[in-house]
C-alpha cells in the first residue's frame, strides 16, 4: 500500500513540476509571485527542566501566477516537521468568475468575487486555515481545539466560494476521513465593519455512502482599534486530531477558546509590541473509549512579540495545561518568524 501511494504521489509531483515549468514559456505576459515565510522555535519545561533545544518549525515557498483575467496557480512547498521531509503542501487552479483582472488566490480574500478551486488546499473552515501558517498567528501555539480536531487541514478536491459585502461562502468536497469524501460549508456574516460571525459543518461519508462523522464550528472575530478579539466552538463526532476516530464510532467531543490581541503597533504613536492571552477548553465523552481521556483539560496561553520589521517579529508563548487531566504543568517557548 505504501509504495502504491508512494508511486502516486511521485508522480503528481511530476507533473506538477512539468506544469509550473511549461506554462510559463507559453504565457510569458502571466504575473508570478513568490513569497514564503519560516520559523524556528525554541521551548522550555520549567517543572521537568527539558528542553527541547532550537529547531524549524514551518518553512514554507509559495508560488502563484496569473494567467489570464480568470484562471491563476497556487502552489506551496512546505517543511513537515513531524516527518523531516519536503512536501508539496499545495497546488491548485483558481477560476475567478466575476472580475476582470489578474487574481492571485489568498488565503484570506477580502474583495468581492466568486471563484473555483480545483487541487490540493487548506480548507477554510472556520479560523484555522487563517491562522495555520506562523507569521499569521500572534503566540507560537495554536490553540488546544484546533490540535485536537481540524488543525492545519489540508486535502485535494473542489471548492466553490462567494465573497459579497456583507458575508462570504466556502463549500469544498474533499477526501474523506473514511475512504470516502466529506463535505464542508461556512457561512461567514460581516456583521458591521470589524465584526464577523461565522458557522460552518462538515459531513463525513465512507465508500458505503454512510455518514461516519461530522463537525459543528461556530466563531466570531471583532476588531477595534489596536484590540482583537477571537473565539471559537468546536463539536466534534468521530474525528480526532485531524484523523477519522478509531476510539470509538461515536466519540463525541467540543471544546472553546477565547483570544485577545492587542497590537501596540497600530496606534498613532506605534510601538512594535504585541500581547497575547488565550483560553482553550476541550471536553470528552470518553465513557466507552477502551484508553483514558480525560474528561476536561485547559490550557493558558499568555503571550508577548516584538515587530522586528514588516516581515519578522520575535515572540515569547508561556503555556499551562493539564493535558491528562490532572497534573499541570507549564511551558515557555521563543519563536523568530520571517516572511518574505
């Protein structure tokens, strides 16, 4: 099986390669882009007196083009940490079907439009494809709901997305958790300028056409001055940290995070200073589960940067959770972040 899927993605990453060389000797008036960002990061666990030493945590190349008024590429080779490998992290076709100009896809897209995505993306859902990447979250954590659920979900499909004045739209077909596909929605209202409320479910089916699970989002970001404000529910029901749940057919699991920035950065007499306190609660229902989960766990998260320039910055996470259930323990970790 695993040189079946090794062949496979062989390759996929052939002919992309082939694609990303060839078109451009065919369209050489396309616009390209090349940006990218990494980090390296550091932590500390007083209570135990480990640590874990300076490493990479994301490095990331992105590529895009434009070649006409409505289709343009995305791609992004990226660092897996957990793997130590080189990976193609995205690649895909955008179809703008209202505008008239070169569109470069973002991950987040705040001009009206309505598009395609046809390829390998993050899914966006929710908050976490906004946040996923490291220049584009203030503490070096995600937070404890995100790990334990969807984080950094990335997969290949179809999505057909709609961005008006007052709300956007995503639906995506994707590969499924179950060797199967899943469907995703989110509906995001902007309420008033600086105030968004979004809703978003998936449904997960097997080859059977059965669904096998699903997850329910609620959230809600507010912007005022140099304050931010974001929070998120998450419901969960066979998918655990970004895997189909093998615990259980019907694990059953939520949690809430509540975030505050202040960015000192944005006031008329900036400073380059940024602080950071985060809540996360994660609750199971681990009644029948053949291991022990614990039934609540917490995690504080407080935080502080600095705005090295417009492109790096240098932030300080102190972290404490019980992650059994019982016994707490803290953390303190250093991250350097540079875009480019």
């Amino acid at each position: 099986m695993q040189n079946t899927l090794g062949r496979k993605n062989r390759i996929f990453n052939i002919l992309v390669f082939v694609f990303v060389q060839f078109f451009p000797i065919c369209l050489v008036w396309a616009q390209t882009e090349i940006s990218g960002f990494f980090d390296i990061v550091h932590s500390y666990q007083p209570s135990e007196n480990q640590t874990t030493g300076f490493k990479i945590n994301q490095f990331e190349i992105d590529i895009s083009k434009g070649f006409t008024d409505e289709l343009s590429f995305g791609s992004a080779i990226a660092y897996n940490n957990e793997n130590e490998n080189i990976e193609l992290s995205m690649v895909f076709l955008h179809y703008n079907l209202m505008t008239n100009e070169v569109k470069h896809p973002r991950r987040t897209e705040e001009d009206e439009h309505a598009g395609i995505i046809i390829g390998k993306f993050d899914v966006p859902i929710g908050l976490d494809y906004l946040s996923f990447a490291s220049p584009d979250r203030p503490v070096v954590s995600q937070p404890l709901i995100i790990e334990k659920t969807i984080g950094g979900w990335n997969d290949v499909g179809v999505n057909l997305h709609l961005n008006k004045k007052y709300f956007r739209f995503n639906f995506s077909t994707i590969n499924g958790f179950n060797k199967g596909v899943n469907f995703a929605g989110d509906l995001v209202f902007k309420i008033i300028p600086g105030i968004k409320l979004g809703l978003f479910h998936t449904s997960d089916f097997n080859t059977k056409v059965v669904r096998k699970s699903w997850i329910n989002g609620v959230y809600l970001m507010a912007e005022k001055g140099i304050f931010e404000l974001k929070s998120e529910f998450i419901q969960a029901n066979g998918i655990y940290g970004g895997e189909a749940d093998t615990l259980n057919d019907n694990h059953l699991h939520d949690g809430f995070y509540v975030q505050l920035l202040t960015d000192l950065s944005k006031e008329e007499a900036a400073w380059p200073l940024f602080f950071t306190l985060r809540y996360s609660e994660w609750l199971d229902e681990n009644e029948n589960s053949p291991v022990f989960l614990a039934d609540k766990i917490e995690r504080y998260v407080a935080g502080i940067g600095w705005h090295i320039n417009a492109f790096s910055s240098l932030r300080l996470e102190y972290q404490n959770e019980n992650p059994k259930g019982v016994k707490r323990f803290d953390r303190l970790m250093t991250q350097l972040v540079m875009a480019f």
